[in-house]
C-alpha cells in the first residue's frame, strides 16, 4: 500500500500518539485538525492498520439531498397544488 506525503505525516503523528510521545492536543495541533478528528483517525488505525489513515472523505460517500414525496407529488401535479395532510386536517400550499 502507498500512502500520499499527507496520509504518511498523519501516519507519522498517530504512532507518536500511540506510543504516548505526544498528547491527544498536540497530535490535533500537529495535524492542523480537533481532537475529536484525531480520535477518530486513531480508532481508523487501530481497525484497519495505515489504511484507516486514509483520506476520510473517499470512504464515505455524501448523502443525496432528497426530495419529499410531497414536494415531488406537488411538482407533479398539473396546477401544482397540494394538499398535504397534518395532523388535525389539511394543509394546502
């Protein structure tokens, strides 16, 4: 596996961290991230070894903005009005 200059200086300051040469702030410090972030970087190495320390953002996909039923039935609609149903009765937009 190669790591980028990136994921091989993030790698760098979790083993420091591991072996308790550094502190949890000054990993955070070090990686320009909050701890919290290094937290999760670290349980990352622990799980899947250097690989965990891979760019987050390519192993998680983001969520789709969705759109409601109701705002696509109203779409659909041909005079575009909709009735939606509450509780206590109807809405209409």
């Amino acid at each position: 596996m190669t790591l980028t200059p990136e994921e091989g200086r993030k790698l760098h300051v979790l083993t420091l961290l591991e072996g308790k040469r550094i502190s949890l702030s000054q990993a955070a410090e070090a990686l320009g991230v909050t701890p919290r972030q290094v937290r999760r970087l670290r349980v990352g190495l622990r799980r899947e070894g250097p690989a965990g320390v891979g760019a987050q953002e390519k192993m998680r996909q983001s969520p789709q903005p969705r759109r409601s039923q109701t705002a696509s039935a109203c779409a659909a609609s041909p005079t575009h009005e909709c009735h939606v149903w509450i509780a206590g009765g109807v809405a209409e937009g």
